[in-house]
C-alpha cells in the first residue's frame, strides 16, 4: 500500500484511529507542514484542529483541493481529517491526498 493510500485509509478510518504509516518526509515536506500549522495558527484554528479534526470542506474553503481533482473514494466533503493524518498528508508530497496552497 503506498502512502497516498494510506492517508486515505486513514482518513475514512474512525477519527483519531490513524492507520498511517508515514513515509520519510523531506526539507520540502516539512516546510509543508510547519507552513499549514502557520495558516491554522494565523485563521486562530489551530487548537480546533489539533483537538477535532477538520472537514475537507473548510479545507477546500481555504483554497485546498485534492490531488488529480477528485476525492478519493469514500472521502466526502463532510468528512474530518483527524490532525495526525492532516500533518502525515503535508508530509507526504507528492503522495499526498491534497494539494496546499501554502505549499507552493
């Protein structure tokens, strides 16, 4: 199972149940990360985040989308990422679910 999957099984799986197995993040990826924990902290969302989750349609609210333009299966806009696997996501390049805006 390659790490996009991962993710995705991850995020369908029950909130805070991360099955992930994350792959070695690079410079870029972590700048990635450390770059949306920035966005949460200047929206003042990072403690709702951190403690439950976020929906994939406040994430597309904020200019997220998903990578090849379409939700993978079972990923609805009502789902919510737990922070673990929304941190594994950043983290996993050009494996990620998402494409972020703060990533460049």
């Amino acid at each position: 199972m390659n790490t996009r999957s991962r993710i995705a099984a991850a995020a369908v799986a029950a909130v805070g149940a991360t099955v992930l197995v994350a792959a070695p993040a690079s410079a870029a990826d972590g700048r990635c990360q450390a770059a949306g924990i920035a966005t949460l902290k200047s929206i003042g969302a990072f403690k709702a985040v951190q403690a439950d989750g976020v929906s994939v349609a406040t994430a597309v609210s904020l200019g997220v989308t998903p990578r090849g333009g379409a939700l993978p299966e079972g990923i609805t806009l009502d789902t919510v990422i737990d922070y673990k696997t929304l941190v594994a996501d950043h983290r996993a390049g050009e494996n990620s679910i998402f494409v972020y805006p703060w990533c460049g």
